[in-house]
C-alpha cells in the first residue's frame, strides 16, 4: 500500500516588529532566512531520494510574505535537485494565529485596548501561549481554532490524493504555532506537547495519513522550546 505524507515546514527566519505578537506580519526573509530554505530543500530532497518518494507537484503555502518565499526557493532548488517541476500554491487557510483588529500591535498596546474597554475583563497572564484563549477583539482566534483550520488544509488536500501508486510527499510551508496545534488535532501530538515543542526555520516535519485517516509523526525533529524566550513565529 502506497504511503501518503505531510512534509509540514515553518518559513525560514524573517524580519519581525519589536515586541508584536501577531504573527500576521506582512515583512521578507532575512538574508538568513533565504539560505534557510535553500538548505531545507537539500534535506527534503536527500528525503525523498533516500525513502524513494515521490514529490507531489503543487506545494502549498500560507499568503503570507514570508511562506511564500519560502515556497518559491524551496521550488526553485527543488527543480534543479530532483528535476520536478513544482508550483506555488498560496492559502489563507495556513496563517498563523490572528489577533483580528490587534493585528501587530504590540503587547502593551493590546493590554491597553482591552484594559480601555469595559465589556471586557483585564487579560490572564498567559494570553499569548494559553492555547485555547482567544482575544475578545474582532476577527481573533485562538491558536487551537487556528490549528483546526490548518488541520482541515491538510486533510482535505491529502484526501485529494486518492489512491496512489508510488509513496508519495507533498509539502506544506505555513507557520509554527498553527503546525503544532494542527499536528495536535490530527492526533499526531499529545496536547501537553504543544508548550514544550517548536518548530525550527526551514526544516520539515513529516506525518503520515493512514487509509484509515488516522496521523502519525514519522520524522523530522521537533525543536524542543526554551521556556524562558515565547517564539512569536
């Protein structure tokens, strides 16, 4: 039976706001990130020689800037590695957690919002990693709904593949957070794995879809979280 995988990879590092939690960022790589995912595309494709798989032609990615670069280099050494030509496809539905009308404020800006509004209570200390709070502000989610809608992206785009007659791959590029509690919805991390484990820039994580539907880690590491610095992704 031909075997069906999710090459999930966070974007390589990019220029970020100074003390914004959102993650809705419109900024580019870095030059740091860029080398990032040409050397991702090395290790995807030593992968897939290595296992034999066969790279699915459309890679998806998030709308945002710096996913899509990502993407694009990875398609481009991609390309030159394997000789597959694959296309960029760019979805909403792999974004980040969003804050709504938050949206890259900073920290003490949205304390401040919420303390000058009185519907509201003062936010718990916890309200940035607290995987099931969400802002009481227009257009937020919490990471876990965010990590349900990653999680449908997955399932129904791995569904498209039928039935296959080759092992194949198809790979992913969107966000950290958004990956982690995904890969938790799907079943293929425990819940109490969500605060202790990160993603590194630009290196792929790899879940296998069973006939059955159900999702299983087969490889690539998890970065394991330094509790002491929150990733803002």
């Amino acid at each position: 039976m031909a075997r069906r995988i999710a090459a999930l990879l966070r974007h390589g590092d990019y220029r970020q706001l100074p003390g914004a939690p959102s993650a809705h960022q419109p900024f580019p790589l870095t030059g740091t990130g860029e080398q990032q995912a040409s050397e991702a595309a090395a290790l995807l494709a030593d992968d897939i020689n290595e296992h034999g798989w066969q790279l699915h032609s459309v890679i998806d990615s998030s709308c945002l800037l710096r996913g899509w670069q990502t993407a694009r280099l990875m398609s481009e050494q991609l390309q030159r590695l394997l000789g597959t030509a694959c296309e960029v496809e760019s979805f909403p539905a792999l974004a980040e957690r969003g804050l709504g009308s938050a949206a890259n404020l900073t920290v003490a800006q949205i304390e401040a919002v919420v303390e000058a509004d009185p519907r509201y209570p003062p936010l718990p200390a916890n309200w940035k990693s607290d995987s099931h709070f969400c802002l009481p502000l227009q257009g937020a989610e919490s990471l876990m709904q965010a990590g349900e809608r990653v999680a449908r992206h997955l399932r129904e785009r791995m569904a498209m593949h039928g039935d296959v007659a080759h092992d194949r791959i198809k790979l992913f590029v969107g966000h950290g957070a958004a990956f982690r509690h995904a890969a938790c919805v799907l079943g293929a991390m425990p819940f109490e794995d969500i605060a202790r484990l990160s993603m590194y820039h630009a290196r792929p994580v790899y879940l296998e879809v069973s006939d059955s539907g159900n999702w299983q880690h087969i490889g690539g590491e998890w970065k394991i979280r330094d509790i002491r610095h929150e990733s803002l992704d």
